[in-house]
C-alpha cells in the first residue's frame, strides 16, 4: 500500500543522524573519481544517512553523481572510478567501513546485508536458468538453507513480492516473464537474505506507469513489513513524491538540498529543486507554458570557483561566483547548498514565465564519455535576447581546483559544523 | 517566435485564428474501424497464427490539433502508426488523409504520396537510429533526397529550414555529427527531419521518454508551436501521460489493441470514464499534492476467480467492476460532453467539435462502487 509521507514519522525522527537510533547507513564526505589517469571528481562531499526503516529518495539527472554514489555504497563502480575520500558505514550488529573492504569481505555485504535492484532485471538474470533456481541459489549460498528449504522459502518470498502462482513462477525462464515479473523476482532475490538496506537504482524506471505503482507500492510494503531502509535513486521527482520520507537532490556531483519531501516540495530551498519541481508540475498540469531549465550541467568533474548550478541560475550574483558554496541549515533537518537564505528571493532576474526563454547556446556540453543524455542542454528556440541576463555565462570555467573540497565557509551564513554536512 | 514566421506555409497566423480554423475543418486524418494483425494473415474459413494487435479504432485529427495516444507496451500504439503511414496493412478499415483513402492507395499512387513528405513519422528512440557518421545537415536532408524534386540549393535552403524551426542553429551545428550534440540536440535534430518536407501530419512515438524534464517540456513547447503557428497536425503517442497533459488537445487512450476511451484531455485525464483510464491516472507518479484515487483501489483483489482470457472486454481480467454484462465486449459509445464553451477557456485550443467516446459497460455506475 503506497503511504504518504506524513505517516512516517518515527523513520523521520532517527533521520536526524545524531539521534538514538544509529542510522543503517552513513556516507560522509564521498569524492568518486572518474577517468582513469586524468581524473576528475563525478562526486564530491556527499554526506547523507539513511535511518532504519526510512526510505530516502536520490534525485538527479543523468551526470549527476547519484549513480555513482549508490554504486560506491554497493562497492560495483564501473571501470576508471574510485572512492577517492569519504567513508561509507554499514551501521547494525557488526558496523562494516565499506570502503576498506576487500573483494572476500563484500561477499559477506552485498547481498547479504545490502541488496539492489536495477533498471534492467533481465540483465541480472541468468537467462539459461529458472528464476526459482536463481533465487533457491541465494538462499542456499547467503542464508545456508538446504535444498528443500531453500525451495519452500523461494516460494513463500515470490508470493511476498506479490507474484501469483508462485509454485508455477519458480520453474519459469527470465524470457518467460514481463519485465515488472522480472523487476519482483530481482526484488526476491535483493531481500532473500533479510538486507538492511535496500537499494533501488532507477528500477522503475523502464516499466509501465501501471506497473511501476504497482512496484513502488510493493517497496512501501516491505518497508513496513520487515523494516527494510530504502534507498530510491532516480531521475524523477515524482516517483519519490509520495513513496520517501526525506529526498537528496543532486546536481553536477554535489547534493544541493536535503529534507523531508513534504517540506522540500512545498518550498524548495535550492533554486534547482525548485527548478525541477516547476518543469514537473507545468507538464502535469497542463495549464500555462511548459517551463524548462536554461543552459546545461557543467561538464563532469569541471573546477568552478562558486556554486555549480550558477550558470543556470535565476539568483545568481557575485557571491556565488566568489568561492566554494558549503551547505546551510535551512531549518532543522533540512540543508541547502546555495548562499541565499530561504524565503522570499530578492532580486530575481527571472520570472516563472521566462525561465523558458533563455538561450544560452554556450553552456552546450556534450560530454565525450556517454553523449546520449548527458547534459542536456535546454536552450530556447524562440530565445529574443536572453544572454544580458545571464552574466554569469562564460566566466566561470577554468578556475582553481578547490571546490568541494570540504567545509569551507565561504560565503556561507550558517556554517555547518563537522561531521553533518549534506 | 520570429524563427518561425519566415516560414510559408504557416503565414502569420495567430493562435486564435489557428483554433477557429481548426474547429471549422475537417479531419485531415481521419482513420475508422482500423484493425490490424500479426502472424499468419487471417483468411475468410481460418483466423488462428494470427493476433489481433488492433480492432475497430476510429480517430480524428484535425490541421493544428495535437492529439495523444497513450498506451502501455503491447497496447498496440506503435501499430497504429505505423498503418497509418503505411508500414504496415490493415485487415480492415479506413484511413483517410485529406480525403482519400490510403489503404486503397498502390504502386505509382502509393509512392508518390510517400514522396510528398505530406505524413511524416518520427520513429520512437531517434536518439539511436541517427546515423553516427552523417552530419546534422546531410539527416535533416535525407527525407528529401527520396522525394528527388528540388534542386540542390533549395534543398540546403530547406534544411536550414526545419533547423531553425526546432531552434537549432544551422550554422553552428549542422556540420557536427550526432556524437558531438547533446541529447536534446539529437532529439530536435529527428524533428527537424521529419519537418523538412513541410508534412501537414507528424506522428511522434514516444517523442520525449529519453529526455530529462526540462528537455521534455523543450520539446512539447516545441511542438505546441509548430500546430499553432504553422497548422501542423500532430499525434503523439507516448506511455506517459506527463507529457500528454501539457499539450495534446484531445488523447485517446489504447488497452490491447481497443481504444477504450477518448475525449478531451482534461476531461479524460482529470475524470476518466473507463476503469482503465482511472488506473493509468491514478497509477502516474505525481509531484502534485491534491489528493486523489489509489491505484490499489481500482485493481483487481487477489482473491477474485481469475477472469477468462479472450472473453468479452478486453479490460476484464484486470477491471475490478467486471461484472456478467461484461462477457460480451463492449463497443465504443459516444458520451455527452459537457459544453465546451463554457468549460474550455484553460486550454483555448480543444476542438469541442470531436465527441468522447467509452468502451465499457458500466462506464456510468463504476464509481459509485469505491464508495
Ligand atoms: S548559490 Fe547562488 S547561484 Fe548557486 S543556487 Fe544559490 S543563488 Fe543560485
Ligand atoms: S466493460 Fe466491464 S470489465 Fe470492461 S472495463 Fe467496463 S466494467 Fe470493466
């Protein structure tokens, strides 16, 4: 049963990092390194915890890091990535530093204590085996169940994700499947071994709206049921609208603002939440101009002097562009990486109405390494002469190397103190 | 919105005028009693090795009406299209463009209206199917060069054209290859193909479902302006009913090969008649906070007796309201509109011309069930 938010407050409550219950999992101060010898940082000082039982959704668009980051917490990052700092702790019985595992310890974490799911389940599948087989497999090898007993229990978890006929799904085929079938049997096979966390990467992303319900309701389900801590990672607000009790939004590597999802979307604290959220709600509603996001991310891993949303964004000034943006407390339990204090915005250059027509022809990045959706840029066509109001454009590339390179508070109001930064 | 007045065909029109137009015209595609199939083509004396992916679809689509197809994988949406331009024959039914019946179309009359360029298709994921070694230039042109009849200069004329139209410019892009664009590029660079014939008609599959949500709404906005600004007639199929919403006039909404409901888009999206529809609505993730129906309440209980397939609606073995009425399947019925005068005024551009249609035997009473 899908729940709202509101309903979740005890998960809320142990969100608060420094709060009775440890929280399952804490990231603190993550830099992921990509391209091998000239490497450039994807993601950079991003903190963030997750309470038992809460489920926490990680927003961005694709180059934002958020894959990446959940990919370092799995320890599966692709080729030419490395953890470069931070630490990941795996919290419960026995607290496991993630980062400092070694190939023999993760068989005892992932899996086990963190299970997954992705975009694509049929790529996760051995196509020349039933699934029942695959997930008897998991049960013998991480819960040592004999072979009947892992068959009974493979039985009892597909009728738990919701599969009907379980006795008949055990004996089918990926291929036999449809792909919301295969997204549930990956989700046995993810909590098979009664994980801590699971961690869910765009995994329904690829599905039917009618399908794709039908799972995130299964997710709230097992959540309630078993206390299972969710992680959400997707590119779309609105799959973690009404199924997470906080949401981390991510831009161009960092996390830009973190809070319970009610509060964030009632009033986003970042101008790119903000911006998100605009874009979002114009097309459901169907009314007025279909709003967009000027300009394009900075190119992976680019060295600004000042806040990396500042090319595209309406408020930018001076001090933006002076230094680092480190995070500020909004109010308790809610961060935001921008130097404008919450509320009213002064001096807004744009209104809602021309957000969406601002060309900007020089913020255009297609990125070598994966073109396809990278960096999209959203310049306007109908664009009359946009560029006055974008001062910003243009001069802030090529600058020194030390953003995000920790706590810095410069040209914060309310700086952070150590250890519960975003 | 200079960029898009240089164009002819579309002369300076002002929206107002493109929606008095477009009320007053008839459908410049009009498709009726459309049923495809796959597999082994049924026979008079035997049916079975073939599947039925469409049955008995009727649609209008007027010069400057966006309308939306919304269906989920296997729905049979893409078939559609694909009749419709004529990639795929029938079994039965009409489509009529402007008047003349394609289906009957053949040989020299066939390919002279393919060469035309007046019916364009922008195939789903053009993202992939640009070929990565040609420029932005020579994909925009390639339609062109299969119709064969304009010189070479009025040809490159033609593609800074289209270019332009989707925001694109020509001079600094179009020497690029897909590789070196961004996605949103790639995406207007595809729509920039389809429109360097000057088609009349452009059937989009899934036009946005690779884009982020900025570039989507890049996109829509787009095609938005193309339908008032140059008459063009659009039908965008998409699984996403997001990008339906902001734009599209009228949608009608596809379940296995039946079109199960159509009408207005804020009716159907806001108050959907068939159960189905009321799945998809309430099924859509949402960043809007009204409250509104579960999904969970309109699915079938598990502990209901499993629906016979192939038996009467289509819908039934997933409709929570099936009921005995239900064994036999239920035709398209035309419904009462509410006056589209009066209640029109947000969007200023539904036709109020096309009536809604329902599929479904309890189309009247379904509600009251969820109390
Ligand atoms: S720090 Fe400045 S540029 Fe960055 S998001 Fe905040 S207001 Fe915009
Ligand atoms: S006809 Fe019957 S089964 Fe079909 S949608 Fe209507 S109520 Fe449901």
């Amino acid at each position: 049963m899908s729940r709202p938010p509101e309903t979740a407050a005890p998960a809320r409550t142990a969100s608060a990092a420094h709060g009775p219950v440890p929280p399952v999992l804490s990231v603190d101060g993550l830099h992921v390194t990509v391209g091998g010898p000239e490497r450039v940082e994807a993601v950079r000082e991003v903190s963030l915890t997750i309470g038992p039982g809460e489920a926490v959704g990680l927003v961005g668009e694709s180059g934002s890091g958020k894959s990446l980051t959940c990919r370092s917490v799995l320890g599966v990052l692709p080729p030419g990535c490395a953890v470069a700092d931070g630490s990941i702790v795996l919290d419960g019985d026995e607290p496991a530093e993630l980062t400092a595992l070694t190939p023999k310890e993760w068989e005892s974490v992932r899996g086990r204590r963190l299970g997954a799911v992705f975009q694509d389940p049929a790529s996760y599948l051995n196509p020349s085996l039933t699934v029942g087989r695959q997930l008897s497999e998991q049960l013998r090898v991480g819960r040592g169940l004999s072979r009947t007993a892992a068959h009974s229990r493979a039985v009892d978890l597909f009728a738990a994700v919701g599969l009907h006929g379980p006795g008949a799904i055990y004996h089918r085929y990926p291929h036999e499947l449809s792909g919301g079938m295969l997204q549930r049997v990956l989700i046995a096979i993810a909590i098979a071994c009664e994980p801590e966390l699971l961690i869910a990467d765009e995994a329904t992303t690829a599905l039917d709206v009618v399908v794709q319900a039908e799972i995130l309701e299964l997710l709230q389900r097992l959540r309630s049921e078993q206390g299972l801590a969710l992680l959400l990672v997707t590119h779309d607000l609105a799959v973690v609208a009404r199924s997470c009790d906080r949401i981390l939004v991510m831009y161009a590597g960092e996390i830009v603002e973190e809070g319970p999802t009610a509060d964030v979307l009632a009033a986003p604290a970042h101008p790119y939440t903000e911006a998100l959220l605009r874009v979002a709600s114009t097309a459901e509603a169907g009314t007025g101009a279909l709003e967009t996001i000027p300009g394009g991310a900075p190119e992976t891993g680019a060295e600004l002097p000042g806040c990396r949303f500042a090319e595209r964004c309406p408020y930018a000034d001076a001090e933006c562009l002076a230094g680092p943006v480190a995070t500020r407390l909004v109010e308790p339990g809610r961060r935001a990486r921008c130097v404008r204090p919450a509320g009213q915005p002064s001096g807004r250059r744009q209104d809602a109405g021309a957000a969406a027509s601002a060309e900007n022809p020089s913020a255009e990045n297609p990125s070598a390494e994966n073109p396809s959706a990278e960096n999209p840029s959203a310049e306007n066509p109908s664009a009359e002469n946009p560029s006055a109001e974008n001062p910003s454009a243009g001069n802030v590339s090529g600058a020194d190397a030390t953003a995000g390179t920790g706590a810095t508070t410069a040209g914060t109001p309310e700086p952070e103190p150590e250890g519960s930064r975003v | 919105m200079t960029t898009v007045s240089e164009v002819p065909p579309g002369t300076g029109e002002s929206p107002t005028d493109a929606t008095t137009r477009q009320q007053r015209q008839e459908p410049l595609l009009r498709v009726e009693g459309l049923s495809v199939s796959y597999g082994r083509r049924a026979t008079a004396r035997r049916r079975e090795g073939s599947t039925r992916v469409l049955s008995g679809v009727d649609l209008a689509v007027r010069p400057g009406e966006i309308v939306g197809i919304i269906g989920e994988t296997g729905s049979g949406k893409t078939t559609l299209a694909r009749a419709v331009v004529g990639l795929k024959r029938p079994d039965a039914g009409r489509i009529a463009f402007d008047g003349r019946d394609l289906t009957r179309l053949a040989g020299r009359g066939l390919r002279a209206f393919r060469r035309s360029g007046q019916l364009q298709y922008m195939f789903q994921d053009p993202l992939r199917s640009l070929d990565p070694e040609s420029t932005v230039r020579q994909t925009v042109a390639e339609p062109l060069a299969v119709a064969g009849t304009l010189t070479r200069d009025e040809r490159e004329e033609r593609v800074t054209e289209a270019l332009t139209l989707v925001g694109l410019d020509a001079g600094e892009l179009g020497a690029r290859t897909p590789g070196l664009i961004s996605g949103g590029q790639r995406q207007r660079v595809a729509l920039a193909r389809a429109l360097v014939t000057r088609p009349r008609l452009l059937l989009t599959d899934e036009p946005v479902s690779a884009l982020d949500a900025s570039n989507r709404n890049l996109v829509l906005s787009l095609l938005d302006r193309l339908r008032r600004e140059l008459g063009l007639a659009v039908v965008v199929i998409s699984h996403d009913l997001g990008s339906l919403a902001g734009i599209a006039d009228r949608v009608a909404v596809l379940y296995r090969g039946r079109l199960v409901e159509q009408g207005r888009t804020a009716d159907v999206l806001e108050r959907p008649r068939h159960p189905y529809t009321a799945l998809l609505t309430a099924s859509a993730p949402s960043v809007r906070r009204e409250p509104r129906l579960l999904p969970a309440l309109l699915r079938v209980p598990a502990s209901r007796e499993p629906w016979p397939e192939d038996e009467g609606c289509v819908f039934a073995p997933r409709c929570r309201f099936a009921a005995p009425e239900c064994r036999d399947e239920p035709a398209a019925t035309v419904v009462d509109e509410p006056d589209p005068s009066g209640t029109d005024t947000d969007t200023g551009t539904a036709t109020g011309t096309e009536r809604a249609t329902v599929a479904c035997h309890r189309a009247a009473d379904w509600r009251a069930e969820l109390g």
